[in-house]
C-alpha cells in the first residue's frame, strides 16, 4: 500500500470522509492555507465526491451504473456528465491495455467474489479445471456489449450479459474531480488527496518540500517518492484473494506482490494499476515505451526477500526520490 509519511502529515492540516468502502483523506499545505478555508474546502470536495459514489456505485439502485446493469438488449441510458466522462476515459484505457482493464467485467468480478471456497479461486488461477458455473460468468462477459455515444451522452445495451463495474477506476475518478474543486473554486493547489492509501493524487508541492513525501507501507527499504503533479495507485491480492481477474482470459490474478501505476490523472493511475497487474513483463514494457506520460514501478526484494528498490518501467524522469535512508520502525 502507499501511504503519506508522518512528516508531510504533522506539517499538513488532514480532513477525512468515508465513502466508496474506503477513507479519503484530504492533505492541505498549513503554511499556504488558513484552516478555515481548508475545512470549508475539503467539506466541498467531500460533498462532491459522495455525489460521484451514489451516481457511479453498481451497489446503489437508483445509481446510473445499477440502471445500466439493468437495460434490456436495445436500450439506452442518457447519463450525467460526470458517468459519462468516466466511463468514457474507462472506455480509452481499455482500449490501450488492450482490454487488460475493462470496466464491463463484473459478471466476472461478481463469480469469482461469491466463489464458494478458496480451492475453486486457486485451482482456477493454477490453470486447473474451473467450477462448472464458471462457464456461464466466461460467456456473458464476452457476449456483453456496451456502447457510448458521446454527442448525447446516451449508453446503450448493443447486448445483454456483461455488467459494467467502475471499481478500478471510480475512486480515482473522484480524487481528480475533488482536485478540481479545490484548484478552481477555492484556489487551493498544494495538496495531496488519497483515496485509502491505494490512490494518491499530488497538486503541486507544499511551499517546504520538492513534493508530498510517499512512503510504501511494511516495505521500508524502498525509498520515498516525492510526488507533485502526478497521481500513483497501487493494485494486489493481499486482502482479497480473488480482487483482481484478468478480462481478457477470466483467470484470477494470484501473484502477491503488488504493482504500482503513475500517471498525471488518478483515475488513470487507478485503471492502469489493475492492467498492470494483470499484464505480462512484456506487456508492460511495450505499453510503457509506447505511452510516455505513464508508468508502472514493479519491487524488486534484495538476499533477505525484502522489498529494497523499483524497477521503473517508462520515464524515470517523471519520478522524484528523496536521498535520505529509510528509518521507519
């Protein structure tokens, strides 16, 4: 998981508000903003955000994604703007993963969630035989098909099956448009937003600091990043055991380690750690050579097996380290 250091922390003032299963936390610069005006802020941010989850969330009913989920073949669903923008920028990143990401996968998503042992999700991912019922998941999510049409911002059901799921990339959605709250209507610029530690997006840097100090969890012989102007998101099984399926074969994902994707808008660092995840080495290395502004940060364990440095897949330079020796506990 990334998390802020305790440093940027005590120097920052931190508002929080669950939402989406998660806490989001708002950092803000206390030596460029007065707290009133951040509380005022962030509470504007926040109020955004809790209408993003109840418009995009498959597990709210009267959301535009549950509504969606339930047209029959032929039907449309004229959309608000801001499911629309996301599921329109979900649309061009499954298209460059080459569907690595696809937020039409929860019919598989929901299978192997309410896969009935832990035997069934790991024999799958050991290219063993699946469970029977499997079938059925694998055949409606590549019989589904969704289709945008962004001049009336209409999505139609081309054909029944497949359900749409913005978990990979909803939350990062959100972090981009909190940000926007705070930059255009509020003037607020350094910051850090966090969606549960696993999405972070950086404003520019605090006034102290050549960037918001990110540290990497248990993993403390990695460095710190100093992030500004870029979102990282990270994406693993750790909790969840069937939390990340690959939409283009249907396999659970079983690796334990964990990618991290970087990129200049959090809903694409976000959609991206999950194809990532999923991708081969060579994948990665040709969609980073091939797509500049975006980056993937694989962990390489030193003798001990303890993570101790990145390998940096796509431009170093989009990175800042901090030169100082990790002394976490």
């Amino acid at each position: 998981m990334n998390r802020s250091s305790d440093s940027t922390a005590k120097k920052s003032l931190r508002f929080t508000h669950e939402a989406m299963n998660t806490d989001f936390t708002i950092f803000i610069d206390a030596i460029d903003t007065d707290p009133e005006t951040a509380a005022a802020a962030a509470q504007n941010a926040f109020a955004v955000l809790d209408r993003i989850e109840s418009q995009m969330s498959r597990f709210v009913p009267s959301s535009d994604i549950s509504l969606a989920n339930t047209l029959p073949q032929g039907d449309s669903l004229q959309l608000n703007m801001e499911v629309f923008d996301c599921l329109s920028t979900a649309a061009a990143l499954a298209a460059a993963t080459d569907r690595a990401f696809d937020p039409a996968a929860g019919a598989l998503i929901d299978f192997w969630k309410g896969a009935q042992s832990h035997l069934a999700a790991t024999a799958f991912a050991s290219n063993l035989s699946p469970p029977p019922e499997w079938e059925a998941a694998w055949e409606a999510h590549r019989q589904g098909e969704f289709a945008l049409d962004p001049e009336t911002r209409l999505l139609q059901c081309v054909s029944i099956g497949s359900k749409l799921d913005l978990g990979g990339i909803g939350k990062g959605f959100a972090l981009d448009e909190m940000a926007l709250v705070l930059e255009r209507e509020w003037r607020i610029s350094r910051a850090l937003l966090s969606a549960g530690g696993s999405t972070m997006l950086a404003l520019d840097s605090p006034l102290e600091s050549a960037g918001w100090k990110i540290g990497f969890g248990g993993e403390t012989k990695l460095p710190y990043l100093l992030l500004s102007r870029h979102a990282l998101s990270s994406s693993g099984n750790q909790t969840q055991l069937t939390h990340i399926v690959d939409p283009r074969t249907g396999d659970v994902i079983s690796r334990s380690d964990l990618i991290r994707a970087l990129a200049p808008l959090a809903a694409e660092a976000d959609a991206l750690s999950t194809a990532f995840f999923v991708m081969s080495r060579e994948e990665l290395d040709s969609y980073c050579a091939n797509h500049p502004e975006h980056a993937a940060l694989l962990a390489l364990n030193d003798d001990a097996g303890v993570p101790s440095r990145f390998d940096i897949l796509g431009a170093a330079e989009n990175f800042s380290w901090e030169n100082s020796a990790r002394n976490d506990p």
